[in-house]
C-alpha cells in the first residue's frame, strides 16, 4: 500500500510533527510504506488555500490511503470533506484517520 500522510495545524505555535510521527508508526505496523507526506502548519481548516492539500489533491493517484490524525484535519464540516474527497478523481484512495490512544 502506498500512503501519503497529511497533517495540519491551527496555529504557528504548533508543530506538523507529532501529527505525522503518529502516521508514521502506525503505516510501520500495518507494514505499509509512505511515499508523500503533506503538511500545512500554522492554517486554519476554514482556509481555502491550503498549499499542502492542494499539493496532495494534485498527486493523489500516486496512492492507496491518506492518513490523517483526525477528520477535522480536512475540514470540520463532514460536507466539506466529502465534496473534497469525491473531486479528488481517485474513488479508491481510502482514508485512515489515526488516534493517540490516552491510558
């Protein structure tokens, strides 16, 4: 399986980085490998031009799964991230929404 992980932030006070690491371990332990990793830190979901997800929009073909930490990570509202999913052209990506489990 090829996967690409995408990851995003509200604020420049945050980092991409535990989002992705999160991804990475789990790709690792279903045995699957990342082949692009899309990242828009520091931008509102409410914002139209996401350089990130634009990038990943124009190169989804490359993949089999999109790996994100949370749905809200597209969009919050399910409308909006349905509307994305069905213009991206590839009716096979799936999308593996990955989370921290807290003990």
């Amino acid at each position: 399986m090829k996967v690409a992980i995408y990851a995003r932030t509200s604020t420049e006070l945050q980092s991409t980085a535990s989002q992705i690491e999160l991804c990475r371990e789990y790709a690792m332990e279903q045995g699957w490998t990342i082949t692009g990793i899309y990242d828009d830190p520091g931008i509102s979901e409410d914002t139209k031009e996401r350089d990130g997800l634009k990038l990943f929009a124009t190169e989804c073909m490359k993949y089999d799964i999109l790996m994100i930490t949370g749905a809200d990570r597209l969009f919050q509202d399910p409308a909006l991230t349905e509307k994305f999913l069905n213009d991206l052209g590839n009716p096979f990506i799936q999308i593996v929404i990955v989370k921290q489990l807290t003990k």
